[in-house]
C-alpha cells in the first residue's frame, strides 16, 4: 500500500510518502511561527503534490497526525490546546479530496507515531503496547490487541501525560495543575529550574535557554542544582510509566522523544521503577527505546488507513 503522509506536531511539520513500511521521501517544514493551520495549508498541499509526483503510483489515502485531540470518523479537530487553534472549523477530509483526490483518515499525532513503531520499529510483534514521547509535552498512546484505543469521546490513551501527580502542583496547559507533562516537560523546564532553590548558584542560571539537552550535560558535569531537577523529572515519569501499565495493561512500554537522546541511561531506570512497583502477577512489562524518532507517525500513516478500510 502506498500512502501520503503528514504529521503537525507540538513544533515541528513533517510530510512524507510511504510504501510497505518504507518512508519513500519525507520533507519537514518549520512552522513554530504559523498560528492558524489555514494559512499554512497551501504550502503543505504543494509539499504533498511534490511528493506524490515524485513517486507516482496508486495511493490508498492521506494519513493525517494532528497535535491535538480529533474525531478520527469524521476526519475533525476537535480541540487543539492553543496549537493551529483555527483547525477545529476545517473540513480536511475536504481539503484532502479537493487537493490530492484522495481520502484522508485524521488521527492524534501520538497514536500515529505508536502505529509506525508497531509497524516497522521498536514495537513490532507486540500488540499490546503503550508509547511515551518524552518532548516538548508528554505525549501516550495505547495499542490493545493490535488496535489503538480511542473511546467514545477520542481522548483514550492520548492524556496520559495529563494524569495528575501532583495535586495543587504547576499550573498545565490543559488547565489542570500537577499534570505529568506540566511537572516534567520540555515547554515546563525553564520556569521550574528557575524556581528550584539554589538556581541562581547553578550553571543553569548562564544558558541563554534551558532545555533537557542542558540539563543533562550540566547534571553529568556534577552540578548539584541539574542533578536536583533531573532526578526530580526521572521520578515523575518513572510515575507516568507505572500510571500506564496499571490503566492500560500493556506487555511493552516503548519510550521516544527528545529526552532519550541524552546518553545517560533512562530507560533503564524507568523498568527498574516499574518492574519494582507495579502490580503485574502475569511478568513484567518490557521497555524499549523508539527506533524511528521524528519519522514515526509518517510510517504509522500506513497501517492508519489500512485500519481504517477494515471497518
């Protein structure tokens, strides 16, 4: 099957063309400075167009991963959390036919991305899977029995990052506060170093800014204040990670993102946290790092719609 793909992320756009659990070409456009999807849809259409030009053939449909909660049935945003806020009053499947000819299936960018994994990455063979992308927010997904978990209102699987760990706690982009993602994320970091006692004593305090990638290499060079915080960001998501296995009952755990570029050894420490804590008569819960990094929901594109046409 040969698919189109297209992935609006938390910062990033991705376009690509994909044929049996292969990425043909995949184009990435940087678009943090678009605030309406309105405006940059005729760039991505003529992105696709190049695409599908370049490798013709017969395609099945558009795979469509949005950053944000959708209604996968009627191809619709249903709400987006401050990213492309117009986006909930765009008929795509529209956009999709007038342009390409082709039928769109709109899918949350997480689930998306769990589906290329399961495909053609870290979770081939194993159909009961959750996936946490550890990047600008947290971001889950949860495969049950070879299907992804939706719920009646879209939001199954998809919100693990806004489970509360911390009641009363930073204030989320959800509205909520104490969210996994406000407690422990990329977009949070900053602000939480600069509250943390002793900040200003710390190396932290010269970065011009302040991400995992920095807190990281300061924690490695022995800086007390990095060492504080990382620790402090290992507990919440070795939390989010049990969260996980005792909601969803997954046989694998696959972790990608940004965060797990660093070289210090993460996951290790997230299976040793659940394997010693979580309720699992039946074994334990085996973890693996992402193998297809930004590439994952362009790949996932594929099994999407074949999903899709079994209905």
């Amino acid at each position: 099957m040969r698919v189109l793909a297209l992935e609006l992320g938390g910062t990033h756009v991705s376009c690509g063309a994909v044929e049996d659990r292969k990425l043909l070409e995949s184009v990435r456009i940087e678009a943090d400075s678009r605030k309406n999807l309105a405006e940059l849809l005729p760039e991505l259409e003529q992105v696709l167009r190049g695409l599908k030009a370049r490798h013709s053939g017969i395609y099945a449909g558009l795979g469509f991963g949005f950053c944000g909660l959708v209604n996968t049935r009627e191809g619709r945003v249903l709400s987006t959390n401050g990213k492309f806020p117009d986006a909930t009053g765009i008929d795509l499947p529209g956009w999709a036919q007038d342009a390409f000819g082709l039928p769109m299936v709109l899918e949350n960018d997480a689930r998306m991305a769990l589906l290329g994994e399961w495909r053609a990455g870290s979770a081939r063979g194993s159909d009961d899977v959750v996936m946490i992308t550890l990047g600008t927010g947290i971001g889950t997904a949860v495969l049950c029995r070879g299907r992804l978990l939706r719920g009646k209102h879209f939001q199954a699987g998809c919100l693990g990052g806004h489970f509360t760990v911390a009641p009363g706690g930073r204030l989320c982009s959800c509205g909520a506060r104490g969210c996994f993602e406000a407690e422990a994320s990329t977009y949070a970091l900053a602000n939480m170093s600069r509250a943390w006692p002793g900040f200003g004593a710390s190396s932290l305090a010269q970065e011009d800014s302040i991400h995992f990638e920095t807190l990281f290499r300061s924690a490695e060079h022995g800086d007390s204040v990095a060492m504080e915080i990382r620790e402090y960001c290992i507990q919440i998501w070795s939390a989010c990670a049990l969260s996980l296995v005792h909601a969803y009952d997954p046989e694998l755990i696959v972790v990608g993102g940004g965060v797990m570029k660093n070289s210090y050894p993460l996951l290790k420490r997230l299976q040793a946290h659940v394997h010693e804590q979580a309720w699992t008569p039946w074994g334990k819960v085996q973890f693996r790092a992402a193998a297809l990094g930004s590439d994952a929901a362009l790949l996932g594109a594929e099994p999407l719609i074949e999903q899709q046409h079994a209905f």
